[in-house]
C-alpha cells in the first residue's frame, strides 16, 4: 500500500523557539509579502553525489542534493546555518547513505520563497524516493540565503504556512495565489480569504482545515488522498515554472505587552518628585506642570509604545518613539486601544477565540482588530466613559 507521511518535525521546532524569546502575549500581525513561488512538474529528481565538494549550495536544488547525500555529521551540520547540538540524521542513517541503491533519490516539488526584515527565506516541499519503501517520504523544509547560499534554518510561527504548503496541491495553491481560478470553489476560496485585495494566508490556511472530503479529494496532494496515488514520477530534466505574487502573511511580533498603572500614577503634576520618578521614562513626555495627568495603561510593542492617559477628563492616546512605526495593524490598534477599557483589551488577548487566533495559539493582532470592529454594537458597555 502507497502513503505519504507529511513531517511535521519542523512544525514541532518552532514551537520549541518560540517559547523561548516571546515577550509578553504571543502576538502576529500580517505583513505584506512578495512570494516567488517555484513549481517543479513532475518534481525534480537528484540524484546523490559521493563528496560534499560536487555540491552548489547557491541553489535551493544543491542543499537537497546534499542533504540526501551527506554521509557523516560534519558534512550534515555544514547545512545548517545555526549548529544544532544535535541532529536527527545519526550513524545509522549515514551508514545507510553509503549503501543506498540507485533508485534511492530526493524530488524538489515546490519552493516558496520570501523576505522577512532582509533575511530571504525559502520553504521547500520535497520527498525521499527509497527503492524498497513503498511510499514518498514527503516533507518541508525552512532554508534561509546568506551570503549567497542555501543552509537550513528555522522562522518561527509559520505553522499555519507550511501545513498550507504541505497539504494543497499545486494547482490550487497556484490559482489562489494568482488570485484567479476557472473553478467555481476556488473563486469562492479566494473571495472567503481576500482582504483589502489581498490573499490573507492566515485565512486560507483555516479554510483547507474545514475542507470535507470532497474539497480534500479536490485540492489536496493525492498523495495524502489516494493511497494509489503515483510517486515515482520525477524527471531529472524536470523544468520550473515561476510566479510571482504578493500575500498577506502572519509573523511574530517579538515584544507586545500591555499594563495598567495603579493609584500612584494619577494625579501626576511635573514637579521634583515626579521628576525622580519619571525622568527616563516615555511618561515623563506627557506630563505638565499646571494639569493633571492620570496614567492609565500602556501598552508595549516592539521598540515603541503607546500611553493612554486622561488629562482633564479626556482620554487620550499618544505613541511614543512614532518615527519607528512599521505595522499596518497599527492605527486600528491604537484606536481599539483607546475607546474601550483596558481590561476588556487584555481580556480579548488573554481568552482567545477562534475569529482572531494566530498560528502559535496566540492572536493575530490584524483580525483582532476586524473581529472588535465587526462587533461594536455587542462591545459598548465595554466603552471607555
């Protein structure tokens, strides 16, 4: 019997370092991108060399090859562009390369490739072809370029990305991408998860996980479908086809946190003793030597952060550091931030509901925003007064 075994190693890895360097909520926003999405059919086939140095690592098709054909750790830690202290691939499996048929092969299916805050990523779709496996070993794999070369490497809350790349087959990724399709259920897709004309990867990644089977059937790789399915069908001479497209695509904010202030932050006059207290402190630019200041909440993103205060009874809100503002999200979060009480914001990223969840079980910031907007009638008794 024929299967496909979608890896989702990877998936696991990400979550591992994403615990580790959040600060505060687990917060996404979505970011417009440039794809270049690169399309082998058939898949390419490579076939394994015997020494690292036959290998051109300016190409996403030479790390593949030397990824299925290192035969000891050093030659396999050099792919990776931070060193694991430890790798899945063992003796056992290097022993195995040297003895590996000549049917035994990687396939290069798909690379989808982007740039995020100048490092240029490529998520790779590929399988292992094993003579005596009676199945495709297909996986993704996350590589980033430097300095003109292909190493593996990780990003961070993208599950949501390559489970899409991973489960949809090509030309219905392909249509969705372009934005256009001859077929009725892709128009219907594209329409579910455009916005502001633009294809939120976010949203079509949620709308495959509701496919029943016949969409599945429709739009999966077959392989995960059809366990008849043919996998033995590479081309050495496979030639690739290009496109170019751009997205919306969920990436984690590093620091967003939000706090109340308490009693002793109200009723602040510039003076000595606010002065010692406040002096190198973004609050200290709201304060006033002849009106009152009550410090409300803050919330704290990244290398700026925004202050709700009230000065004579008005609630108002003010960005500190604007000159490093660089998120589309950013005005409707300011003006969630500052007509509604601080404690139903923080109650809206504390119990996450599935209209706004992120790829990580944390909130996407963007559909946040869209699900309070959508909703303003439910949420006035939340107002602030």
């Amino acid at each position: 019997m024929k299967k496909v075994i979608i890896s989702l190693c990877l998936f696991v890895m990400a979550n591992l370092l994403f615990a580790q360097t959040n600060n505060g909520y687990i917060v996404e926003c979505n970011r417009p991108t440039m794809v270049d999405y690169q399309v082998y059919n058939p898949p390419l086939r490579i076939n394994k060399v015997n020494s690292q140095s036959q290998i051109d690592y300016s190409t996403i098709e030479g790390l593949l090859q030397s990824y299925s054909s290192a035969n000891n750790l050093t030659w396999a830690m050099s792919e990776y562009l931070e060193k694991p202290e430890k790798i899945v691939r063992d003796n056992e499996h290097f022993e195995a390369v040297k003895k590996s048929a000549v049917d035994d092969y990687i396939q290069f299916e798909t690379a989808y490739i982007f740039n995020n805050e100048s490092r240029k990523f490529a998520f790779v779709k590929y399988s292992m072809i094993f003579e005596k496996l009676p199945f495709a070993w297909t996986s993704l794999m996350i590589l980033e370029n430097q300095n003109n070369r292909w190493y593996i490497s990780s990003l961070i809350n993208q599950n949501q990305v390559l489970l899409l790349l991973g489960n949809a087959n090509n030309q219905f990724l392909t249509d969705c991408f372009n934005g256009k399709s001859t077929d009725k259920d892709i128009e219907n897709i594209i329409k579910k998860c455009t916005v502001n004309n633009q294809l939120s990867i976010r949203r079509l990644s949620l709308e495959i996980d509701k496919f029943d089977d016949r969409l599945k059937n429709k739009f999966f790789d077959e392989r995960i479908t059809n366990s008849n399915a043919e996998f033995r069908n590479a081309q050495i001479n496979s030639s690739k086809k290009k496109y170019e497209f751009s997205v919306t695509q969920p990436f984690l904010i590093n620091q967003f946190e939000i706090f109340e202030y308490g009693k002793s932050d109200k009723n602040l006059l510039k003076n000595v003793h606010t002065d010692s207290l406040y002096r190198n402190m973004p609050e200290y630019t709201l304060l006033d030597t002849l009106i009152a200041t009550d410090l409300l909440s803050k919330a704290m993103i990244d290398n700026y952060c925004i202050i709700k205060y009230k000065q004579k009874d008005k609630i108002q809100t003010k960005i500190i550091n604007e000159q490093n503002i660089q998120y589309n999200f950013l005005s409707g979060f300011v003006d969630m931030f500052t007509r509604y009480k601080t404690s139903f914001v923080m109650n809206l990223f504390a119990n996450i509901k599935e209209e706004y969840a992120g790829s990580s079980g944390g909130v996407n910031v963007d559909e946040l925003i869209f699900y309070v907007n959508n909703n303003k009638k439910s949420f006035e008794k939340y107002l602030e007064k």
